[in-house]
C-alpha cells in the first residue's frame, strides 16, 4: 500500500477542521492540506502563528489574593494579580486543594470542566484526560450531559423518534442526495463554515462539491434562514427570509396546506405514527380555535402565504428532504422545531427513503451526510464516575448560584451541588455559555478554580491557578473520527513553548501525589499508550481482513485507511421497511407526533405535540433588532481566536457585526465604524460591515471574540472585543432539555464615538515577582 504522499511535506498531522502536514522553521508553521481534501479549510491558516503567540501560558500561575487568604468565595475579575511559581508548588497547590476537597466535601463537590475540543487526537483530548484522573484518583466528579451545540435536540429526538447520533450521522448521504432527492428544505440552511469541522478530524471536506453536483442535477434547495449565506452559493439556493425564532410556525402553516388540501401521506402516518389525530386537532384549529394555516403562519414568519402553499406542494411532487440546523434549537422553546420538522416530514411520508425524509443537522458539522466507519477508533477509557450528580451543561451558573436548588430535567427533578472546586481542562465557557455578566458572578462562588489550558482565555485569566499545556502540535496523538474513513497518526511538529506540559503528563503527576499514579497511567507512557488505543482498531482491521499494519508502521506512514459501514439509511431505512421487525427507541415503536410520555411531564414549556411557543423576549422599543449569534467562520468556537486566520476577519481589531444597509441607515451606521450592542445584560462593542445578506431587522455577531471586559465603562461592564455572550439569554430552552438559548436575543444597536480601549484579550497579564 503507497505511503501517504503529504508526509513527504512534513510531519502529519490532524486538527477539527482538517488533516495536514507541517512543517516548524523555529518562529512559523507551514502547512501542506492533505493531498485527498478537495476543499480544505482556510482555518488551517490560524496554526502559522500560532505557537510561538504572545497569548501562549509559559509558566504556571497563581492569583496573588489565592495564595494570601486561601481557597474560598471571592470576588474574580480578570486583573492581572497573577504570580508565576515553580511546576513544583503549582502540583502541590493543586494536589493539596483537590485533597481538601474531596476529603472534606466529597467528590460531589467537584466539578470537572472541559468543552471536548482542545485537539483532534484521541488520547490528548483533554475531556477524557480530566474526567479520567477524577474518576479514576479522586473517585468521581459532577459531571454535565449534553452540550450547547445540540442539548435540546438530544433530549427531545430519542423521545419522540430516536437516539441523536443515528437521526444525525447514520440516516441520509450526501451520495443519496446527489442520486436521489429532488428538494431539500433546511430550516436554518447548511453553512459551509459549519461542515468544515468534525470533532476527531476529517480528511476531506466534500459538502460544496456535494451541494454543487446535486444542484447540477436538478436538486432544490430552499434555505430558511435570515442569513442569505446560511446556504453556500454551489446550492444555488432559494432564500427564504425568516423572522428568527419563527420557523415553528413555517412548519404549521406547511403541515396545515398538506392537512386541509389533502396532500399528506396518511398511509405512512397511520403505519409508522402515533398521536396524529391530536395533533391534527392543535394543527386545524379545533383544540384551540385558532387554525395554523398558512396566512397565520405568513403574519408570524414575514413569509408570504402563497409561497408557503407552493413549498408545501412542492415537498409532496417528488423526493424531498427536511433538515433543521442546531441553530433553531439554541433558542427558548427549541425542543419545538426539532419535533415539528420530524412531523412534517413524516407527513410527507418519506422518512426512510434513500435521500428523503428527515435528518436532523444535516451540514452542521463534518460528521453529517457521510458513511460511518465500520471499525472502533481508538478511544481512552475514562473509568468509572462515582458520582451520580450531574447537570446539564448550560446550566452550570444556575448550579454555582443557586446550590441546593432543584431543577426539572427530562420527567425527573434534580437538586443543584454545593460545587466547591472547579477544574477545567480544554475550553472557554466564556465563549459559549451565555450572560456572561452572570457566569462572572457565579464563578466567583467556587472556593478554588484551576485551569489547565495553552493560551490566555478568559477562563485561563479568571482562575485561581494556571498550568500551562502544550498544543496539539507540541505533541503525539492519534486522530480519528466515527466518519472519516482515514487513522491519522499525529506526529510532533514542534517542541513546547516555554514551561508546557502534556495534560496526561500533568495529571499523572497529581496522581503521583495523591497516591494513585499507577492506576492512572496504567504504568504506560505516551507513546505505549498510543500503541495501546491503537490496538483496538488495528485487531478490527484484521478480524475483516484488512490492512492493520503494526503500530510502528502505521506511525511511519503517517496514515492508514479505515472501512466505511454501508451506506444503509440505518434505523429510520430498517423501520421503514419493517416497523415489527425494526422498531424505532420510542415508548410506542413509532414516531411520536404525541408524546403521552413528555404529555405526563405537564410541563406548560414543551406540551405533548409539536406547539407554536413564540420567544417570551420578543423586539420593543427598546430592544428593536434581534441578534443572531451563531459560529464563526474564522476559528472552531473560540480556539485560537489570536491567531493569523482569525485576526485577519477583524476590523479594527474587533469582531464584526453585520447590519442590513436599511437598519444602518436610519441609525446613522457607516461601514467600518464602531457599534454599540446593547440590553439589559450587558454590551460589546464591534465594528459594523453593511450586508444586504443579513435581512432587515436583523444583526450578525457570530461568537468566539475572546471576553475583553472594560469594568469601568459608564454604562457597566462593556466588552470591547465584540462577545455577543454578553448580551444572550441564560435560561432552558424548557424544562425537558434544559439547554442553552444562545443562537438570538433582543438588542439595541448605534454608533459608538466615544474613545475605547484597544483590545488587550490576546497579550500576556502582567505580573510580579515570582512567589518564594
């Protein structure tokens, strides 16, 4: 089998947004994408700079007034009162506090904190190195479920159709669409700048190509969005301008047109539904007296009636597809639109058919529309957690402000810990979590906050005690993903920068400490570990006959190849083809169209069908515009928003907030001038770009501007870097998921002449004299 060409370039390598080779000349890296990656990712640039940034932790660090008076509540801000200490006094700080702790209080005072994303490889990712070294050393840890991306989702989906992973990743191809589908209507589109990341790694990123080869062939697609771009322009898609947080009653109005016009599969929903007469009783109006026809829907939506009627006529004259981005689930009530696609596509009646149906997030990352491996990927076990506490993730400031509180969650109620210590490894909540005023309050609840992290993040700046990691590219690792059909053996590009260490190597030595450094290790160094994860791959090769080089050579190459599962359709094809046989995960064996499950809950936030629940935050006068704050297009969440690629997209060194040229107009905004965003939360500051692209009423702030906090500013705490966190709800989405509703808020916006502050988020703190 030939060698991997690209390792003749450099080192290989891979990252979230794409597999590589490098090259490290002692400053810069230069990369080479992978020979095989049609479209490589322009995110790969923020890696040239990157290792050798002013933002990178050189030393560990402790907070002045830590070391004065102790662990306990305080006052956290992001001064500068750091001190640098030896690795020595740092481990033992460390050690000393967790010791306190969990003797003390228990391990269900512990929170072990980390967002998954910090590197591609799959030993080196620092979500399973913390939650192993607590599991494994210090008996468990509060853990949280879900994520931000799609925690409403995850709930709602396997109650009413099926476990997120397969509606998601094993259901419709980008090959069935291209052979297949005649339509696909994406409520919420499907970005480019969203397909080009898979967490584990992708080799080739083949979502425009796809788009552009369906579109050639005849395929519709209608993107629903109050993004122009939300769809890339080799889809040659239709727009379709929506008020945001309305999609819900688009769906009505299409379902209502497929109802009252007799156009609706009711053999496909007598078969494979359960519930639908009730909702058809919410749907015409006779439960409520208030039918949800399309001219409801049309004064909602800002969507016309007659267009909605075509669509809905539209969906049922050939294959058509039905996709909803994370993005409408981010939001008050997203249970609802992730609920109302799956019925309006069973409607339809295509759920199951090769490049038909409903998928859930289809393009929103590199994972969806492609073939799952039909072999394991190396995978570091992270033992047993001894505690059963755990939050969802969202709510982890409800949590440090309100301990001992209960809260609903998914048909049971739960009770908030009393979390003393916070340790973080990989991530910045202050970037994804919302009302960042509020995160500020209940951070400074914890007696100690240690973070591990390789940049200065406001998480990194706002801890007790720092202890600076390597990055991925300081390191050996493996990178892998359940869908990319490539092993990518992840080799050292660069030595580590100043005092950087690996976090397994962090960790071990805190085990060390804490006597239990053999069960943690296992007694295996880096790179026998690597040959240790690598086994269970390389054994399912061989039991199907297939390439499984020996570790050693499989590192030489750079690279091997993985099978690819059949491309099947998965759970939703099988029911479709015998629901006896193959029923679906739900109470009934059926799709939900009613819930008698989620009904019994009686919670007046997510009903027991799919409802039209309009956003308690709603555009005033004194909040006109309504902001959409989605993912960046220059970086993976916040992660080296210092670097090349990322500062280059800025203006004036502050993130950019799109505003439509009517809505500049009558505020006196020009292109390029500084802005104002504004509520009763908080404000930022950004620099403003003119797009027609953004409809009107309607601002652009994506997130990931590293928190840049002014405190003294007149009118509060103002952001002068541009974080639309600041200004987002932190609230459920309702009391079943309990998720994040950080996609819109309510805003005000103007021009902002007053003098401002440079942005200092990427520089080093200043600090004193090393501590004795």
């Amino acid at each position: 089998m030939p060698r991997n060409p690209s390792i003749a370039a450099g080192a290989s390598h891979a990252s979230h947004w794409g597999s590589f080779s490098a090259r490290w000349d002692g400053d810069r890296v230069q990369l080479t994408p992978h020979p095989e990656d049609p479209a490589p990712s322009p995110i790969l640039g923020n890696f040239a700079d990157a290792l050798r940034h002013q933002a990178r932790i050189l030393r560990p660090m402790v907070r002045r007034g830590w070391l004065d008076h102790g662990p306990g509540p305080r006052h956290r801000d992001f001064s500068n009162d750091l001190v640098p200490v030896s690795w020595e006094t740092a481990l033992s700080l460390v050690a000393t506090e967790i010791a306190r702790v969990r003797d003390s209080y228990g391990p269900e005072a512990v929170y072990g904190g980390s967002y998954g994303w910090s590197s591609a490889g799959r030993f080196h990712h620092a979500q399973s190195q913390i939650h192993r070294f607590h599991n494994v050393v210090c008996g468990g840890y509060v853990r949280s479920v879900n994520s931000y991306s799609a925690g409403a989702s995850a709930v709602i989906l396997p109650r009413v159709m099926g476990p997120f992973e397969p509606l998601s990743r094993h259901n419709v191809t980008w090959d069935q669409i291209c052979a297949h589908t005649d339509m696909v209507l994406a409520f919420g589109g499907m970005p480019i700048k969203n397909s080009m990341i898979a967490s584990g790694g992708i080799t080739r990123h083949v979502e425009a190509d796809a788009m552009a080869r369906a579109a050639a062939r005849g395929t519709e697609f209608w993107s629903v969005s109050p993004l122009r771009d939300d769809m890339p322009e080799a889809a040659e898609a239709r727009w379709l301008p929506i008020r945001p947080g309305t999609d819900v009653a688009m769906m009505l109005g299409l379902a209502h047109t497929l109802l009252t016009e007799a156009l609706y599969d009711s053999s496909f929903v007598a078969r494979y539904c359960v519930g639908f007469e009730r909702f058809a009783s919410y749907l015409t109006g006779e439960a409520d007296g208030l039918p949800k026809s399309a001219d409801w829907a049309a004064e909602i939506t800002g969507i016309g009636a007659d267009a909605m009627r075509m669509l809905a006529r539209r969906l049922v004259e050939g294959r058509s597809l039905i996709t909803v981005a994370h993005s409408l689930q981010r939001a008050q009530f997203g249970e609802q639109p992730v609920w109302m696609a799956a019925t309006l596509a069973a409607m339809v009646g295509q759920i199951g058919l090769p490049g038909g149906g409903f998928n859930y997030a289809l393009g929103a990352m590199g994972h969806t529309g492609r073939q799952i491996n039909a072999v394991p990927i190396p995978t570091l076990p992270q033992g047993r957690n001894g505690v059963s506490t755990f939050i969802p993730v969202a709510r982890i400031a409800d949590m440090l402000l309100n301990p001992g509180g209960v809260f609903a969650f998914n048909g049971a109620t739960y009770v908030y810990p009393r979390v003393r210590l916070i340790h973080w490894a990989g991530g910045n909540p202050f970037h994804h979590h919302q009302d960042l005023n509020r995160l500020r309050r209940a951070f400074s609840e914890a007696d100690t906050i240690i973070v591990q992290e390789s940049a200065w993040t406001p998480m990194a700046r706002f801890a007790d005690i720092v202890l600076p990691v390597t990055m991925t590219l300081e390191r050996e690792d493996i990178g892998a993903a359940a869908t990319d059909p490539r092993l990518i053996a992840m080799r050292q590009v660069a030595p580590p920068i100043g005092e950087a260490r690996d976090d397994f190597v962090i960790f071990s030595a805190l085990a060390a400490r804490l006597g239990l450094e053999a069960a943690f290790t296992e007694g295996r160094s880096v790179r026998e570990w690597l040959a240790h994860l690598y086994e269970q791959t390389q054994e399912a090769l061989e039991n199907a006959g297939l390439f499984a080089p020996s570790f050693e050579e499989f590192w030489e190459r750079g690279e091997i190849p993985l099978p690819s599962a059949p491309d099947d359709g998965g759970l939703l094809r099988a029911f479709r083809a015998d629901p006896q046989a193959a029923p679906l995960p739900t109470p009934s064996g059926r799709i939900e169209i009613f819930s008698e499950t989620i009904a019994g809950f009686g919670y007046d936030d997510c009903p027991g069908h799919p409802t039209w629940l309009p956003s308690e935050e709603q555009p005033s006068a004194q909040t006109p515009l309504t902001l959409v704050a989605n993912q960046p297009a220059t970086r993976l969440h916040s992660q080296l928003d210092f670097a090349a690629h990322s500062q280059s997209h800025k203006q004036k060194g502050r993130e950019v907030v799109r505003i439509n040229p009517n809505d500049a107009l009558e505020r006196g905004i020009g292109d390029g001038d500084l802005v104002r965003l504004f509520n009763a939360r908080g404000a930022c500051v950004a620099s403003a770009r003119l797009s027609a692209d953004v409809m009107p009423g309607v601002l652009h702030l994506p997130t990931g501007a590293w928190y840049d906090p002014e405190d003294e500013a007149p009118e509060g705490p103002l952001c002068v870097h541009g974080n639309p966190n600041v200004l987002t709800r932190d609230v459920g989405t309702s009391q079943l998921a309990q998720a994040c509703c950080g996609q819109v808020t309510v805003v005000d916006i103007a021009r902002h002449d007053r003098p401002v502050r440079e942005v200092l988020a990427h520089r080093p703190p200043a600090f004193a004299e090393a501590a004795p």
